[in-house]
C-alpha cells in the first residue's frame, strides 16, 4: 500500500498527473529520467524527477529539447539569473588565480571582502560573519550561536515551516515529512502557528486582533519554558504569508523581555526577492539573519549567518569548523551576484514588478473564484486556490492541473500546501515576463472551467 505523502513542501511525484506529464515527454528525456531513478536515491518531492534539462539561463531553464519555461521557482537560487554571465566570468577569474580553495585556519581576499560587503548591507547592527556550505548548516550555526550566547537550549519557531534536513534544522523546522521515521530529533524545539490572515481558525478579519491570537501562543509557551534560547522564523512565509510589522515587533519584544535571541532565516528571502534587500527590513532587524541560496550565485553552493558584534563571545568553541568555510570560489560567486544585484538594480526590479503582478493577480481574482487570495512582496508571490470562497476548501486537483498546463505553454511554478501557486521568479524579469505569467495562467484556468 503507497503511503501518503505530504503536500506542504511541494507537488509530490507519485501522481497520476505527474505520470500523464511523463507520458508526453521525449524519448531521450525519458531515457535519461529513467537513469537517473536507477542511480539516485528515490524522494517523494525530487526524485524520480519532473524533466531534464539542457541549459539554464537567466529567468529560464530549457529541456533537452530546448523548450524554455519561464522558472518561477529556481529553487531560490536564481536571483540574478542563471548562469549570470557576470558571476561565471568572476568565477572562471578566480579558478585561473590558482587560488579554488583555503584549507581551514587560512583566509584569502575573496572570504574578507564577501564578509566586509555582507556587513555593508545588512540590516545596521550586523556585523560579525560565519560561512558554510548551505542553508541546512547555517540554520544549525545560528542555533548553536542562540545556545550558546544565552546559556539556554530549547527553541521555538513555527509550524509547516521549513528549515533544512539536518537534526537540529528538521527539528526547527515545523513539518512532519523531513521528522517522521528518523527517532528522536534534537529535544527541546516547540512550535507555534504562524500568522495567517486569511486562514487564520477564529474566522477574524482586524489584523491587531489575529495578531494577538498569534502572540498568545508565545507568550502560553514562554511563560512555561523559562531556557528558550530562540525564536526562528522566516519573516515572510514561504508560502508566501505576510506578517504585520506589529507582530514581528512584539515578537522581538518578547525576545527582549525572556532573554531569547531572534533569528530570521532569509535563505530563500534574502537579497532583494521581496522588494528590499532584506525582508527583515520590511520589519526589525534580528539578532542572527540567515542567508543561502543566492549566495552562491546559482553556481556554488554556499550560506552563512550574520549577526551582532556583542555574539563574538565564543572564541572558546567553534559552532562552523567546516571544510568550506571560507571558500574563495564560493564567495567570489557570492561577491559577483550582489555587485550584479546593485548595478542593476534588482531589487527596486523586484519591488516595482511585485507591485505590477500583485496588481494583476488581484484583477484576476475578480474573474475567477477559484482564487481566493492572493498575498506577497515584491517578487514572492503565492495565490491560495480554493474550491469555494466561503469555506476555503484547498483545490488541491485543480491546483496541479493548472501547474501541469501552465508547464505545456512555458510557466513553470511550485504548489506549497497542495494548492498555493507559489511564484518566485528571478529578478532580471520585465514587464512582459509577467504579462506572459499573467495571460498563461489565465488560459491555464479558463481550461480548467472554473471561470
């Protein structure tokens, strides 16, 4: 008996849609879908895979036969585009420098100037840096660091967040798909919901008020779990929800009152994807901010934390120590993509298009009732399909019917929570990409007749 799989993290493989998609691909892509399930550990989110790709590049990623899908997920890589000529013209200067790695206990040029440039424009206040190879690693250093610091050791952070799949990031982390199974997680990790607007389960519409539902969950938590050492939360969701500014400012608050530090994972948020360079500058500014994915330029893997100078208190243990800690390679990619970021000027891009397409999302939730709501910054976009708009009944179906038509005319996206199109497209896009995002999905759901 197949058991059922999670929908929260993404649309899972084992449908009969993702088999229909598979049907209508081409020989040499099947073939090679086909080697890559016999060689590669099965995973229901990844693998056996969707497709396979020739190229990426910029906002698009193309199959094996050259088909480009406009990528609205890119796995948060992609905020400069892929394979941005800039970045790899940087990283192939470095390669020819002879100078690919730094054994631990050395440092090198590129490592400093990354960090001194992270200090430069993170949020005022952060200034002390720690590199490691991904984002798994650096929820787990920027917990060690809240540890540590306070002399406490449980955590608290959010459910159906995601946060990696180590021990201690799983264990943060608020889904059931990357614990169950695996015995004992790390002790001590409490959870609260998050903020939700729309489907918050009082039925109340004044934000101050869902906020203090919100709150009381802390604050019942806290008051019975005096050796909380951390609260860890994305500042918007992945989904994405969009907290008030008042809930994250008492939130800080309570950090403040019970001695906790606050640490924002901004893996997926940071470097302009929600209108700033930081999504905690559309908030407060953490004690620990944690970064991925677009660090690495698309190219590297790469992540880090960057926090406050009065947290640079244990010289006596180390909470990184790894291999690549401070790579030249990796950071040099990291370097380029913010310089490109900057120069081009990506995130008022971000900020000024996620105004454009929230826009025109919100005009086509007049049309159709199926969209139920539509919620973002920038260019971080989720529409919350629903079966019926008085009952908020997930269309979950219809949902990956809509994701498998907008992929046949070049739209590529993620469902979260089985029926929130998630959209998060690189941050090089014009006004036509989300004209094409707009006019796609729109055929998508006139095909599926809930017009």
């Amino acid at each position: 008996m197949q058991q059922q799989v999670s929908l929260e993290q993404g649309d899972v493989n084992q449908s009969p849609l993702r088999q229909a998609y598979h049907n209508q691909l081409d020989e040499a892509t099947k073939a090679l879908i086909e080697e890559d399930a016999a060689v590669f550990l099965h995973q229901a989110l990844s693998t056996p895979v969707m497709n396979a790709l020739s190229k990426t590049e910029g906002p698009y990623i193309y199959d094996m036969q050259g088909k480009a899908y406009l990528d609205l997920h890119g796995n948060g890589v992609h905020a400069a585009g892929f394979s941005n000529p800039y970045v790899v013209q940087k990283v192939i200067e470095q390669l020819q420098q002879s100078l690919a790695f730094t054994p631990r206990r050395y440092t090198n040029q590129p490592a400093v100037n990354l960090a001194k440039k992270l200090v430069e424009i993170t949020p005022e206040g952060l200034n002390r840096v720690l590199f490691c190879p991904g984002g798994s690693e650096a929820i787990e250093m920027a917990v060690m660091l809240a540890k540590q610091v306070t002399g406490k050791w449980k955590t608290l952070s959010f459910w159906d967040s995601y946060h990696g799949t180590g021990f201690q990031s799983a264990a943060v982390g608020g889904e059931e798909h990357f614990s169950t199974g695996n015995g004992p997680m790390v002790p001590g990790a409490f959870h609260v919901e998050f903020p939700n607007y729309y489907r918050n389960p009082w039925g109340l519409t004044n934000t101050e008020d869902i906020d203090a539902e919100y709150l009381r969950q802390i604050k019942i938590i806290l008051q019975r779990n005096p050796d909380m050492a951390a609260v860890i939360g994305e500042p918007i969701s992945a989904t994405p929800v969009v907290p008030s500014a008042n809930y994250w400012q008492q939130v800080q608050a309570l950090c403040k009152q019970y001695g906790m530090l606050l640490i924002f994972d901004e893996i997926i948020e940071g470097f302009g994807r929600t209108g700033k360079m930081f999504a905690s500058e559309h908030f407060v500014t953490p004690d620990v901010l944690v970064l991925g994915k677009t660090l690495g330029g698309g190219l590297m893997p790469f992540a880090g934390i960057v926090t406050k100078e009065e947290y640079n208190v244990l010289q006596h243990r180390s909470i990184g120590h790894f291999t690549h800690e401070k790579n030249p390679l990796c950071s040099i990619a990291g370097l380029a993509t913010i310089e490109y970021i900057e120069e081009h000027q990506l995130v008022q891009n971000s900020a000024m298009l996620g105004d454009y397409l929230l826009e025109q999302l919100l005009a086509l939730q007049q049309s159709y009732p199926i969209i139920g709501h539509v919620a973002g910054k920038g260019l971080h976009m989720g529409i919350d399909l629903v079966k019926n708009r008085q009952t908020k009944e997930r269309a979950v179906k219809e949902a990956e019917t809509i994701m498998y038509l907008c992929m046949q005319d070049g739209v590529a996206f993620k469902i979260i929570e089985g029926n929130v199109i998630t959209m998060r497209p690189s941050l090089v896009i014009d006004k036509s990409h989300c004209d094409t995002i707009i006019s796609t999905l729109k055929k998508a759901l006139e095909k599926v007749g809930v017009a």
